[in-house]
C-alpha cells in the first residue's frame, strides 16, 4: 500500500516536473529559506499563495516553496500590469504603415531560376555536411483537440504506415544526413534535434522517443528540453492557486523559445557542435521540410539572422498572419488587424496576385551568432493576454472555483515577435509552395480542413506527384483518387526513385524499401 502511494506521489510530481533526476519529491524549506522567499512575495503583494502553507505535508511544503522560488514576483507584477492596463497604443501602433517585403530580400520557389535553387540546395547540403546545421522542434502542444491527451508528435494520422509525426521528421533527418555523408564522401554527418516540449508533453515525448529507439537517430543528437511557464494572473492582478500547493501556470508561448534555449542546455550544447545555422518549425507541419537544404543555402547565402518561409495566401478572407514590414521594420500582422482594402489589394506588377500575401506558416532559419544575443533582448519581448477560464482555489473558503467567464490571463510570447529587432540587410523571406511544404494538423478528425485526413491526403498525393515525375503510373480502383506514400527513408524531396521508372504502382501504397 505504502509502496502503492509513494508510486502515485511521484506519478504527480513528474507530471509537474518538480522532481529531481532521482525521482525524489522536492525538499521541505528550511525556515529561513521559506523566509526569504516569502519576504520577495509579502514585497510585491503576492503572499496569498503561501495562505494554506501551514496546513501542507512536507512533500507539499518542498513543492510550493521550489515553484515560487522559480519566480521573481516584481517581474510578474510588471507584465502584470501591462497586460491588465496597457498604455494607449501610438499612432504608429494603432494605425501602422505596412507594406510588402522588399524584393531583395524575398526569394520564391515557386518564381526562382532552377540554377538558384540548386545553388542553394547544394550549398545547403554542404553545410549539413560540415555538421554546422540543428534542428528546432517546437512541440509543447496537446493533441487535446484531435481528441487525445498524449503530445501532437506522437499522433498518427493515418497513413498506410502508421508514422507518428515525430517519426516522419526524424526519418527525414535521418535520409537527410545519409545524402550530405553520400555527397561528401563522410563516414558520419549529425544534424541534432532539438524537442522544445512544455511541462505535459516532456515526459510523454522522452518516453515515446525511448520506446522507438529515437527512429533510427542516435539518442545523443536527440536533445528535448522544456519551455518556461508563467504564473496565471487574475483579473485584478493577483497569481492564482491552482491548488493548496501549486501555483497556476501556462507555457509561455512559442516565444518562449529564446529564453529555454538559453536556460536549457540547447544552446551551449550547439556551440560545443559547432552548430551556425538553425532550422525551427511546429510539429503539426506533416510535409515540413526538416533542414531544408535550399532554405538553409538560401539563408546563408544573404548572410542573415533570420529568414522564414511563408506560402501563398489562398484568398484575401483566409485568416491567416502575415510576413511583410510594418512601420519600415520586418514583422508579422494578423488577418483581423488589417482592413477589408488591404486585404483585398492587388500585387501593382501582376494583378492576379494578392499584394500582401506571405502566410506565415512558423518556419525559421536563425544564424547561431544571433542566438547567442538572446539574454540581451529576450526580457525585452512582448507578453500578449489570453483571457481564460482559469481553475483556481478561493484565498477565503480554500474551495476550488471553476469559473464560468474568463477571470485571469494567461501571458505568452510569439516565436515572430523578435523580427522588428532586425534590420532588412539581417532577415530575409522564401515563398514555398504549400501543397510541397504545408500542412498542418489543427483540428479533429473529420473537419474537413487541416485535420488527420487532410494531412494524409497531402503525404500520399505528393508521394503521387513523385512517382509520376519519374515516368511511372500511379492508378486507383474506380473513380477513386488514391495517393502513395513514400518513406522519407527512402526521399527525403523526390530524389532517388528511378529504380520506380516504368513501374504501374496500384494505390494506395507505401514505399518503404528499394525494390
């Protein structure tokens, strides 16, 4: 029995990652240190989640005291404040001057000389050779609305094969690292993975990534790490309890990502690599190009700090944000923050295309040398407000409250919120074409738009369109439009299938081997 709830104890505080390496609880404080902290908290007039620390068991006590020690209080007071009551904006802010990314400094795939993209790839290639090139994976997410609790990357989204997400990227990777070692001739190229996870989704993914051997990738070049957390705020400016003895928190957005890196071990670990360029992106991409040669080539070839992909927009009402510059400076816009005109404007040298038109789809290129900036400005970023329904215990009556209107925020940051930072000589755009490189999966099975079928249908119809390009025959039962699925194993991007030349595959299908 004893053992029994020491097992569902530690089961706890895994889930909130407040124990040590060994799997012990936490410490209880000494008294002086309790004092301490709880003078920092008695200062900045947050106190009250110390209100029940009498009445907690030690583990409890260990608990609290760890979580509230991670915080500064006046900080969260001050974002506090600006998110509760935030100046009037300027007129620069309220009526901002945008217009689209200079031309010297986008290119399009879609548009670019086929000697500029093969430039590009190969240079990139010769890069990853080097083993200068990592990867960032943004995976903090919940497949909470695909209707399971276990992390977005580990979700299958009904291929023939039955790969996770985590595996489709990894095995990409993988071939990736095979045609740069083939290229140059080298017994071994790495390009390390670094799994940005939140406090849920970190030990599900070690986990997964144990169980499944790292697909194929050596457990060392496999790096997951965790995002920070920010206390949730009430509406009158106080941190709320989630419980007695636990302090309600929220990840702190995909922005988050500066300031992990840096607490972490990620991004020491990249400068004892020598690692110079760096790829991110969000898990639910399943088409997302890992690495990508050509985007990394393309990147290093204008020397700059940050360059992102973006796809065409589909039609002016899609909602989706966008890359362009505002008030002379790189930065991104919300399909809400911009008038029915501007939407609707057209491109003055080719009228069939939309003026402002670069979707944001979260995907990153980053010189190392500007990541290691980070401590210098990541403070400095903005914290954006979700109003939520947040759970927490009344201060008075120690009840748990479920409330039914939204009454406290949640502060988060955007990975896109640095690029004002740059200069237009340090960020540069590439235009990808989105049934090559976008797909995301956002909602549950059966919505018709960005869900498990449309990602399934975006693999197998461009493993389709490969086959194809090599001059063989994909056909389908009746009127049926089958596609075929193609291991990144065995393509990473459309490359290596000629022994497929001639051949009448029937779909659906997978190719996973040479034969």
């Amino acid at each position: 029995m004893a053992a029994a709830i020491k097992d569902t104890v530690n089961n706890l505080l895994d889930k909130l990652h407040l124990t040590s390496n060994e799997g012990v609880p936490p410490q209880e404080p000494t008294a002086e240190q309790l004092k301490e902290v709880q003078e920092k908290y008695e200062k900045a007039k947050q106190d009250q989640i110390f209100t029940f620390y009498d009445s907690l068991s030690s583990a409890e006590k260990g608990l609290l005291y760890q979580q509230a020690s991670s915080f500064d209080p006046e900080r969260i007071n001050e974002l506090a404040e600006k998110a509760l009551h935030p100046p009037p904006p300027s007129k620069e802010e309220s009526e901002p001057k945008i217009e689209p990314l200079p031309e010297d400094a986008t290119a399009s795939v879609l548009e670019s000389k086929q000697e500029d993209l093969n430039k590009w790839y190969q240079s990139g290639l010769d890069l990853i050779a080097e083993n200068t090139v990592a990867v960032v994976l943004m995976a903090g997410g919940q497949g909470t609305r695909l209707g399971s609790s276990a992390p977005k990357g580990c979700f299958n989204i009904g291929l023939p094969s039955e790969k996770s997400l985590f595996q489709i990227q990894a095995e990409r990777i993988y071939k990736l690292q095979q045609l740069a070692q083939k290229k140059h001739g080298k017994n071994k190229v790495v390009v390390p993975w670094y799994v940005m996870t939140s406090g849920p989704t970190r030990g599900p993914t070690e986990k997964f990534f144990k169980e499944h051997d790292y697909f194929g990738l050596e457990q060392e070049n496999v790096v997951v790490f965790e995002q920070g957390v920010l206390p949730c705020i009430s509406n009158g400016g106080k941190i709320l309890l989630e419980s007695k003895s636990k302090v309600a928190v929220a990840p702190d957005g995909n922005g988050g990502i500066y300031q992990a890196l840096v607490t972490s071990s990620a991004l020491s670990d990249m400068r004892k690599r020598g690692i110079q360029h760096i790829h991110a992106y969000c898990v639910d991409n399943c088409l997302v190009k890992v690495a990508d040669p050509t985007f990394i080539g393309f990147a290093a070839s204008k020397d700059v700090d940050i360059a992102t992909k973006v796809v065409r927009k589909r039609s002016p009402k899609e909602p989706v944000g966008l890359i362009l510059l505002k008030n002379g400076k790189p930065d991104t816009i919300e399909y809400s923050e911009i008038d029915e005109r501007t939407t609707e404007a057209k491109d003055p040298h080719n009228q069939d295309l939309l003026k402002f038109r670069a979707a944001n789809i979260v995907n990153h290129y980053y010189s190392f040398r500007f990541l290691e900036t980070i401590p210098q400005w990541a403070h400095q970023l903005p914290h954006h407000v979700a109003r939520k329904k947040i759970p927490y215990v009344d201060i008075g009556k120690g009840e748990t409250i479920k409330p039914e209107k939204p009454n406290g925020v949640k502060l988060e940051q955007f990975v896109f919120d640095v690029f004002p930072r740059l200069g237009l000589d340090k960020f540069a755009c590439m235009e990808v074409k989105r049934e090559d490189e976008f797909s995301p999966l956002k909602n549950a099975k059966g919505t018709g738009e960005d869900d498990p079928d449309t990602s399934k249908r975006d693999i197998m119809q461009q493993g389709k369109e490969w086959i194809q390009a090599t001059g063989a025959t994909v056909v389908s039962e009746g009127d049926a439009d089958h596609g075929v699925e193609i291991s990144p194993l065995i393509s990473y991007g459309g490359e290596g299938l000629d022994f497929l030349k001639g051949r009448t595959i029937k779909a659906p299908a997978v190719i996973e081997k040479e034969e």
